[in-house]
C-alpha cells in the first residue's frame, strides 16, 4: 500500500485507489484544514501502472513546486513533494509508490486499518468468526454465519462490535450474494487422502493443474477428511452433485466434539496452510463450501487410502 505524509502535522495517510483531498468532510477522503483550498481540492489516483495526481481546485496542486494544469493528471513519483493551494502551506510527501492492495478501514473508533493479503479473519484468528479471502476470479469475498456475499467498496464486515469498511484496490461492481454453489472455482482440483489405522493422522494432497501439492499432516485435515468422505458416500448413494457432500453443522459439531467456532478455525487454518503453498499468482481453490445450517467439501474428485470404515449419518 502507498502512504502520503504531511511533513507539518506528520499524519500519515494509505491512499485509497482514487483519493480524493479537499476542504469539506463529506466528499473529502482526507481534509485540507487551509482556508483557501478548494471543497474538492485534487484527486490522487492509481491507473493500474502509477500514481496520478488530478488537480479540480480554484488555486491550484503543486508537484515540487511545479504547478498541475487543472484538469490534467501528473504522474507521482517516490519522494514527490504536492502541496495544495498554496506552497506555503503544508506539504505531503509520497512516501512510496507502490500498488494499492484492498483494504479494512475502521469504523469503529480503537481499531487499526487491516490491508488485505490472500486471507483475513474477524475479530482474530482464535475465533475466526468472519473470514474474507479472494476467490479465482479475485473478487473478496466474505464469509459468516449470515452466509457468503462478494465485497464491494464500501461494505461493512465485522463482529462483535467491531466493524470495518472495505476498500477494494481496483473498480468495483455490484454486490453479489451467493449461494456457495455459485462462487467460480480453480481449474480442476482432484484430493487425496493418506490415512493410519487409527485415524491419529491425515496426509493431504490436491492437484491443480499439472502440479501436485503436498500439505502433510495436520490436525485440521480431520475435518477435511469427514466432510469428504461424507461426499462420496452420497455419491455412492445416487444423490445429484449439487446435494453430495452437505453436512449439518450441529451434526459435525456432536461428531468431532468441537463448537462450531472451533470448526471455522480449523477451516481457516486450512486455507491458511493452501496459501503458504500455492504462487502468489494463484487464489487457493475454494475447498469448503456452506449453505444456511449446512457445509461440505466443494471438491468431488476424492481419493481415500487407509483408515477405518465410518458410517456417517445421512442428512437427507
């Protein structure tokens, strides 16, 4: 994310995607408190390569006391002094010049601003109550107990209290709330399951693409292993691929003997440990998908090896 700071007051600023600096709170993203800035003094913005600044005041932007011809947009640079309306006023210093990345910016008064990065959690990730992560076609999307929407700019998220807006890093487009059957997948993802006889430990792998990868044994991948065999066993049992695999919550609570706020961690921790994995140009695939009271593995291409017979109790 790219900050600009006034080198008078030493406030510090992340420049939103399109920034606006002006005189009047309610259409300003930062307040010029000089009187002879305009209400909507100047406009600083990312075009997808740079930092643009667009002067729209009556007294003019300067760049190192150069002044911007109104209407015009000037490419920003790192180190670029702007001062607005006047240049004896204060100055803001592009501090860096990097991409925008998607943001949470507080509402509530105490909390900090949280740049968003593959994978967020709300309030914490002990609880894991609200979970935001991009899916293949990088929209942000927010998942709760209310059910799984794609995030526009300006949304609310939060829980108990505490509540962010969100800010996204390119043009955003209506809101979209989703039944979890709806969200765009990775290309195909085929699973594979290593279990000991005992069941005390689960190896996991998934190809996607020509690439196989191996994400070990962890104590989540249990859960992983439920909720999957669970789709199979509908699928064996004749069910349409849309209605394999759903597991009730309260059900797969009483099975593992957890709270359902444990079950969202594990599942967190899971697309934790797909992130470490996969190359930055890949958004992890979506692997569990939910509908009112219900959850199960997104995936159908599933292959067990080991383990015990379990004889899970049908929801349907």
């Amino acid at each position: 994310m790219t900050r600009i700071i006034n080198n008078n007051s030493e406030e510090q600023v992340t420049l939103l995607i399109q920034h606006i600096f002006g005189r009047h709170p309610s259409t300003s993203h930062t307040v010029l408190h000089n009187a002879d800035a305009s209400r909507m003094h100047a406009t600083i913005l990312w075009d997808g390569e740079d930092w643009l600044v667009q002067d729209s005041s009556s007294n003019g932007t300067f760049v190192n006391g150069n002044p911007v011809l109104r209407g015009s947009m000037q490419k920003l640079n790192k180190g670029d002094k702007i001062h607005f309306a006047s240049l004896s006023g204060d100055a803001w210093e592009m501090l860096d010049v990097l991409p925008p990345k998607s943001l949470l910016v507080p509402v509530t008064a105490g909390l900090e601003a949280i740049e968003l990065d593959g994978l967020a959690v709300l309030p914490n990730e002990e609880l894991a109550e609200v979970t935001l992560y991009q899916s293949p076609n990088g929209h942000w999307v927010c998942e709760s107990q209310s059910g799984i929407s794609v995030l526009k700019t300006g949304d609310l998220v939060g829980c108990n209290g505490k509540t962010w807006r969100f800010i996204e890093a390119r043009a955003s487009e209506e809101t979209t709330y989703l039944v979890s059957n709806q969200l765009p997948t990775s290309p195909q993802v085929g699973i594979f399951f290593n279990v000991s006889q005992n069941e005390e430990h689960v190896s996991f792998k998934f190809k996607m693409g020509e690439h196989v990868y191996d994400l070990g044994k962890r104590n989540h991948h249990y859960l992983m292993l439920l909720l999957a065999r669970k789709r199979l066993e509908d699928r064996d049992n004749g069910l349409c691929e849309a209605e394999q695999g759903w597991m009730d919550k309260d059900q797969l609570c009483k099975m593992l003997g957890l709270s359902e706020s444990h079950i969202n961690i594990l599942v967190y921790r899971f697309r934790k440990q797909v992130i470490s994995l996969l190359p930055r140009s890949l958004n992890f695939p979506q692997a569990i998908e939910r509908r009112n009271g219900e959850i199960r593995f997104a995936y159908g291409d599933i292959d067990i090896a080991g383990g015990t017979v379990v004889d899970l109790v049908s929801n349907h």
